[in-house]
C-alpha cells in the first residue's frame, strides 16, 4: 500500500504586491493554518518517509511548518518542477519515488492539486470534483507495492480536511 498526503500551501500574500508569484510568502493566518494542518499530517499512520515540495516562498513556508513538528527529521526534496504543476506532472514525480517510501507528502498548488486528487480518485484530472482551498490537506491511498503502479483512478480517498474546520 502507497499512502499519498497532498497538501495545498497555506494562504499566501496577495500577488499584487510582489514584483513575482514564486516570492510571495505566507500570511499570518497563513502561517497559523500550515501549524494546525502540520499537527493533523504528524498524526498520520504510517508515518511520512518524505516530503517532496514546490520550492515556491509559500509551499516552502508551508513544508518548513511541518519539518518542524515531525518526530525524526526529514530534508524535504525542493523539485523546482513541482512549482504550478499540472497533475500529469504530479503523477510523473509519484511514480518515480523509490518503493521504500511508504508515505509522502506532497506540497504544491492549484489547480494540480486538485486535479491530482480527483485524478487519482476518479477517472482523470479534468474530472475535477475535490476543491482545495488553501492549506487543504487530502489524503489518499493506493493499493500498489511500486509507485510505477500508481495511476489515474486507482487510489482512495480516505481525507479531506481544510484548516477552516479546525478553527
């Protein structure tokens, strides 16, 4: 069994007010929401054996708030390739994780998020039917012993949680 967290980056500064979308930070809710949403992936059985993340200001904020509350330290994988990745290029990066890896978190942005999710849990990414608000958090699995397995429709969602339900 394959177990998929993927987390949308927390609330980020408006895009206005910074020169490019890669710089903008989180915002103080931002920051709060990445804590909150951190203790709820900590909880989760298995534990993450890794973290792959955009190398975005926000996802990187977002990744370094869970890095923190982790029980054994985990170097998160920066994938440049990850920063406003299409779903098709999210599935790509699952399915080149080493098999030893039973659980990774993923920490991108909309749309691939969404569409990952609804991908993975329906029959193809433009079948979009989970939305993501920011900091969203969907966990789901997919029964496969090498992530090459892993492919549109075959897993399960088993959460979808967004920091508004915690506050």
């Amino acid at each position: 069994m394959k177990y998929i967290s993927i987390w949308r980056h927390a609330k980020a500064e408006r895009p206005e007010t910074y020169a490019n979308d890669y710089d903008r930070p989180l915002t103080e809710r931002g920051q709060r929401d990445a804590q909150r949403m951190s203790a709820i992936l900590t909880r989760l059985d298995p534990a993450i054996d890794l973290i792959v993340s955009s190398p975005a200001a926000r996802t990187a904020q977002t990744t370094q708030a869970l890095v923190a509350q982790l029980a054994r330290p985990i170097d998160p994988q920066w994938h440049a390739a990850a920063y406003l990745a299409a779903a098709d290029t999210l599935l790509d990066m699952l399915k080149a994780l080493p098999d030893d890896v039973a659980h990774v978190v993923l920490v991108g942005h909309n749309p691939g998020m969404e569409e990952l999710v609804s991908g993975l849990c329906g029959a193809t990414p433009e079948d979009v039917f989970v939305r993501m608000p920011t900091a969203a958090l969907a966990h789901v699995t997919v029964d496969a012993s090498h992530w090459s397995m892993v492919r549109w429709g075959a897993g399960q969602l088993r959460l979808l949680l967004t920091p508004k339900i915690l506050r």
